[in-house]
C-alpha cells in the first residue's frame, strides 16, 4: 500500500509539473502575442498622430520605422518622418536629420541641421557643433564659438563636452591668462573625472604628476587604471616605481 501511495505521489507530481510547464508555455505566448498587438496597437497610433501633424509622434515612429530596419539605414519613409518633425522644430529629430545628411555626405545641410539642434539647447549637438568649430570640421575653425558651445553642453553636465573643454582651455592660448585659463580646465577635468570619466582622470594626473605631487596623481591614475585606460596603468606603474628607490635609497 505504501509503495503504491508513494507511485501515486510521484506520478501526480510529474502531472501537475507537465500542468505548470504547459501554463508557462501557454503564459509565454499569450505574453508574445500581447506584445505584439500592443507593438502594433503603438505603430497604428503613432501613424494617426504622425499623420495629424503630431510632430513628436513623427519623431517616434521614424525611431520604430528605423528599430524595425534590418539594415539600419535611413530608407525614404524614415528619413520623411523625421524631416516633417524637424521642420516643425522638434529638436530631437533636428539632431537626427543632421547625423543622417552627414552619413550621406550632405555636409552642408548636415550642419545646418546640426545648429538649429544646438541653438535649440540639445547636448550633443552642442559639443558636436563646438567639435567642428574647435577643428574646422565642415566650417572655418573659431576657438570662441567652440567654447562657446562646449561650455552650453558642459553645463548640461554632457561629459564628452567637459572633458573637450577641459582639452580647449588647456591647449588654446588666446582663451585669456594662462593662470585663468588652467583652473577652468581643471575645473572641468574634474567635473567629468568625478563622473567616471577616464580620460579626465588621467589628464589631472598627468597634470599632478607635472607638479611633483605624485600621491594626487596617483588616485587620478588608478581610477582611470580601473576604467581600463592602459596609459593610465602604466603611468601609475612608473610612480610606484620611483617612490620604492626613493624609500630604497
């Protein structure tokens, strides 16, 4: 009897786990299908907006359109949507059309584009716009517009920007005093290295290495040896090195 009721158990057990499995299984389609009627519930919606002249929603389903790419190009029907949502101001899709006429070659409307983005407050087109003004990337170079771009995104907290502007202070000679002009771009070295910025972490301890004040620099150094910067490791090495034959000598 009790063998037989141990069976019964084990063989209820299997049932009731093939149930479960089942009712997962079912349970995970049922989610599929779900997602995939709300996928186009959401597409069928954003083209009515899109449509309507919702220029938010025209940036969106250029996003959906392009999400659903297998190639990821910019094909005739994404690239529409996102010029009818930048043409009526949309700032987001004003950063995208430039990117777009800048992979196809279109450098001068690409710009264009690009600062009406920035102009607008958008981050990236900022540090982007003062890129090309710093280098003469597609425009004359100009170190007051660069910076003057730069220090839009940087104030944005846009960590690229910071640590550029950090680099223009540090490198341009007609920004003002040479003292002035170092303590802004340690300012901002330190605004992206206290972000996790490696590269801002190795410049400030390159720059305390500069002045002897090796222990300072060796923090800066092995945080960016952490972020994986081997530069930074290697400096950080030779400083090691040379405070073990002082303590030798």
């Amino acid at each position: 009897m009790m063998i037989y009721m141990k069976q019964r158990k084990k063989n209820l057990m299997k049932y009731l786990n093939k149930k479960f499995i089942t009712a997962v299984g079912l349970t995970c389609i049922l989610l599929v299908i779900n997602l995939a009627k709300a996928d186009i519930d959401n597409e069928n919606n954003l083209i009515i907006k899109a449509e309507n002249g919702d220029k938010v929603a025209q940036y969106h389903l250029a996003n959906l359109l392009l999400s659903k790419n297998v190639d990821e190009e910019y094909n005739d029907q994404i690239f529409y949507w996102y010029q009818q949502s930048a043409e009526q101001g949309y700032v987001e899709a004003e950063f995208a059309l430039s990117v777009i006429y800048s992979e196809r070659g279109d450098s001068e409307k690409s710009f264009i584009w690009l600062e009406k983005a920035a102009k607008q407050n958008h981050a990236k087109a900022q540090y982007e716009l003062g890129i090309n003004y710093r280098f003469g990337f597609d425009v004359k170079s100009d170190s007051s517009k660069a910076l003057y771009f730069l220090e839009k995104s940087a104030q944005q907290d846009y960590i690229p920007a910071q640590v550029e502007l950090g680099n223009l202070y540090l490198t341009t000679f007609d920004l003002g005093s040479d003292l002035d002009s170092y303590k802004k771009g340690v300012y901002w070295y330190e605004k992206a290295a206290q972000k996790n910025n490696a590269f801002a972490q190795l410049n400030l301890g390159i720059i305390q290495m500069a002045q002897s004040n090796y222990q300072q620099a060796l923090l800066w150094l092995n945080q960016a040896c952490k972020n994986d910067l081997t530069d930074a490791c290697q400096l950080a090495s030779k400083i090691k090195t040379k405070k073990i034959r002082s303590k030798n000598r």
